[in-house]
C-alpha cells in the first residue's frame, strides 16, 4: 500500500483538533474541514490545552468545502452522529482508490452511513478512550489522553490498519490495532452508555458526581454489566477485569464532562441511537433484557426530542 | 364509638382543598390550618374548580396554629411527606383520646412518622386515586375525581374506619375500606412509581406525553410489573387487571402533570423515598430484582438533591 502522508480532519470539534494537531505537529500534511470555526483556524490555528503537555498550531490548513482539499490518503471522520446525513456530500471529493476513511464516532451502527459512502473496503473505525472537551473555536482541551482503538469495518486487520495506527503512536497517541471493531465498539459503550447516560439524565453532572456516590456507582456497574451480557449473547466476551478498569480510571477522572453532557446542556441533539438505542435493539434481537439500559433510553429519547 | 363532627385538614395542598372543601360542604365542622394561603382561606374562602362540578365555599374555618383549632374528631394530613417532621408540633393539639387520623401521603414508610406522634392505634391510612392540583392558594382543581381507599394502620377495618370512609361518600367522593392498608400501599404505587418517576425524570412532561409513545408505555408496564413483583414477594397478589385498569385509566386522563413532576419543575423537594426509596429497599429486602426502579431511585436522588 501507498503510505499515509495527506490527512483530511472532518468535524472540528474536540477529537478532530486534539488528534489532527497532533497529527499535524508528527509531519502529516492535515486538512481541517471547518464550519463556523472556519476564520478561527485560519487565523489562529489550534491550541491544545492537554495535562499531558500544551502547545499550538499558530498556521493550520482549514478549508471550508471537501472540494479545497480534495482526495487525500487518510479521512478522520470525527462530526456527531447526528450529522452522518452531510456524509454524502463531505466524503465524495475527499476520496481515491486507495483513500482509507477512519471512523471516530462513538457507538452502534455509525460505521454504516461512513461505509455506504466511502464503500466499505476503505471504511475503518476508531475508538477513542479519552477525555476530551472543545474549550472554544480552535481550541481543544485534554485531560486524559488515552488511547485510540483502530479497526477494519469489514473483516480483519490489514498492513493499513497498523499504519493508520502508527501515525497516531507517532503524533504521540497510544494506539492499537483491534481485531475486531464490533467488540471494540461494544467496549466502548460499556463506559458511553452509563457514563454518557446517568450524566445526562441527571441534568447535567459529572462523572465525579455519579463516581462518590455509592448508590450511582452501583447503577454504573449494573448497566456495564447490560452492556457486557449484550455484547456476550453477540460472541464478545468482555472480561471482568475491563469493567474494572474503566471504573477505576474513571474513579480518578476528576469531574470530567462527557461530550453528551455537555450536548445536553447546552440543547445540541444528542448521540441517542448510537449509544443507547442500536445497543438496546442488538440486546433484544438476542434476547437479552437490559432493564436499565431502556429505561435510560426512554428518559434520553424525552431529552432528544427538546428544541435544540 | 363517638361519631366524626369536627375535622380538621392539615395541609392546603390539592387533597386537603378538595376533600376538606367537600366534606365542609357536607355538613362537617372543617377546619382549615394553613400558613401561606391562610389569609387568601380567610378572606376568600376556598374554590373547587372540578369535572364533576365547580363550588365555592366563601367562608371556611382556617387557623395558623393546631392551637387555635384544638382536638377534633377527625384529623387529615395532607402534608407532603417531606413536611413530616413538622407532624410532632401539629398533631398533639389536635388529638384527644377518641381522635382519628387519616394519612392521605403517598407512598411507603408514610404512616410510621404519624403512628409516631399521634400513636398507632389512631392511626389510619388513605389512598388518593385522584387527578387534582392547586390551582392557587385556596382553589383546587380536579379533572378526575377518581375514589379513596381507607385502611387502619395496625389491624384490620374497625367500626371508625368504615365511619370515616362514610364521610368520604357522604361528601359525593368513592371511598372503599381496604383490609389492609399495606396492599392499597403498594397498589397505590403500581401508579405512581412509572408515573410521577418517568415525568420527573424526563424532566417535567404530562402523562399524555408518557402514553403517547410505545416505548414509554413499555416503560410504564415493566415500572409496574417491579412493583407488582415486590409486592407479591411481601405477600401482596395485585392482580393483572388492576394494572390495565391503571394504564386504562390513565390513557384517558390526558396532560395530567402528576404533583411530582410539579414540584420537580418548581424546584420544590421530592417525596423521593416514600414513592421510591422505600419500595426499593423493601423489594431488596425480599431479593426481588426491580432494575428500571433502581436507576429511577438514583436519577431522582439527583434531582431531589438541587436546591429548592
């Protein structure tokens, strides 16, 4: 394969700044497309306010259409769900023959529109197990940097697989290569969907506040473990030692806001079906009850259907 | 035993307007005590804004203090239950030998704060099935009349219990005598858990929002089958047929904004453990797994925790 040197960053919020100036900083020739932060990129570029170390961008390459940037060899594909509808039109001008388009949206079922435009042999998905907060335009805020799990939409990992992989290690970001993104994604949503969920339907608290309270830490472990009979009854066994960790990363997180909280909050339409509805039908569709994971679907559905 | 003459209403909520309103009308001695609303009761007497029949009663018996009411025959507290520690100073003046109190709080662990005060054996118990709010100090509304279940609090119906239900009818109100208040306790909540938990907990929405949609109906239904479940692991059969006549029932009641869900929005506090805390913890007493009433308990914690 053609090694990866053109990186296309779409969406501009936290993940597309921390990890495309990172990116940028390791040597790749990185494109942001940007909407409203379009001047701000252009005219201050990015800083990232990271706990594992500050520093900025003053001249980034920002572009208002896919057409400016035109094909590249990497798309980072980084928008919400909910605006996966602009894929059609965004995707298209960005890709060649052998383009690989990664993937970073959280959750079930969001490799899908990625692949029904891209195709699904160029289409990768990422998770990204990180803290990470849009401070303002440009600028990205980290607390936990994390890692960064990568992997094929359709069948096993390939040489590109790890090459995509390695540019991140090299922009300074723990990476790995899964061998299967559906378990992947399953992983990760054994920490979205109570995290993203109980702060959510709480009104709007942080981790730390459902982490010292002994009762909430309860419901998180009963919902992880929802997350982990569904992914079972689907052949992924996540093992207990994995929930162990999430919750003891998470016990010393600090009181960090999760980007639904903060979608919430601030009346922006929330990741609803790829968090909480498609892993709930997965459930079912195997006969799997997951009480508490429909009732906090029913109770974010009413949250979903505010005026943004 | 001594007839029931002279009542007196503790609480100008909703329930303590509506009933003492109408068992004034009636022929009862009705006293009012009140704090807020006490000169409005005063001056303007109280209004019943009702499906069944609007009536003002101008002049009405409203006292600031159980001294100036004194003992009665009959006391009801309508107090919320997050008042409960005020029942020490206003029960005693209020009680002699031969008084009656009757309960009208929602939820478990209600009764136990009043047997505390006014001592078990006076003790009585009641359920509202009734669609009723304050419209304003002094007027109550009520779009379903619906009907009271009365029980003692130790033992079972005595000559005085069917006494006070006759009041209720003789005031044009369906009251029954039920042999055990605990079973009408955990009927009572077969309602108001899914109810007043998922219009809180989506933040303030009316029970027609709730009905309208499928999957919170499915919500609804497996709300009330926990309890259902607690309730039987206590020794309490609540039959299929009370739960569709309760769905049925509130499938026509229309926007209903259940008084929890008011008191959410107006930042006024929950009655979190009597509906929910209690019932969990007695399910959890018998091992009986209520996962949807679990999370709900934790999700309204929080809200219950913000400051009024």
């Amino acid at each position: 394969m053609k090694s990866i040197s053109s990186i296309a960053i779409v969406g501009s919020g936290a993940l597309g700044l921390y990890y495309g100036a990172r990116l940028s900083r390791a040597g790749a020739d990185v494109s942001f497309l940007a909407r409203s932060d379009l001047d701000t990129l252009r005219t201050r570029g990015i800083a990232v306010k990271a706990t594992d170390g500050d520093f900025t961008l003053p001249s980034v390459k920002a572009a208002a259409t896919p057409e400016e940037i035109g094909p590249v060899d990497l798309v980072i594909v980084t928008l919400k769900a909910t605006a996966n509808d602009q894929l059609a039109c965004i995707l298209p001008p960005l890709l060649r023959e052998n383009t690989v388009v990664l993937n970073l949206q959280n959750g079930m079922g969001v490799d899908e529109p990625v692949a029904a435009v891209a195709g699904p042999e160029r289409t990768l998905g990422g998770l990204c197990f990180i803290c990470a907060n849009r401070i303002a335009p440009g600028v990205a805020g980290c607390t936990l940097p994390g890692y960064v799990v990568i992997g094929e939409f359709s069948g096993g990992p390939q040489a590109r697989t790890q090459a995509v992989a390695d540019w991140f290690v090299r922009a300074g970001v723990r990476a790995e290569v899964s061998a299967s993104l559906a378990e992947a994604r399953w992983r990760k949503l054994v920490w979205n969907v109570p995290f993203n969920g109980l702060t959510v339907a709480k009104g709007g608290v942080t981790t730390e506040d459902i982490m010292t309270s002994p009762a909430s830490e309860a419901e998180v472990w009963a919902l992880m473990r929802e997350v982990q009979a569904a992914a079972a009854a689907h052949g992924f066994v996540i093992p207990e030692s994995f929930l162990v960790d999430q919750v003891e990363r998470t016990r010393v997180m600090g009181p960090y806001k999760p980007s639904t909280m903060l979608d919430h909050v601030a009346g922006r339409p929330l990741e609803l079906e790829p968090i909480w509805g498609e892993p709930l039908r997965r459930a079912r569709a195997k006969g799997v009850e997951t009480p508490r994971l429909a009732v906090l679907y029913d109770l974010l559905s009413e949250s979903a259907k505010r005026p943004a």
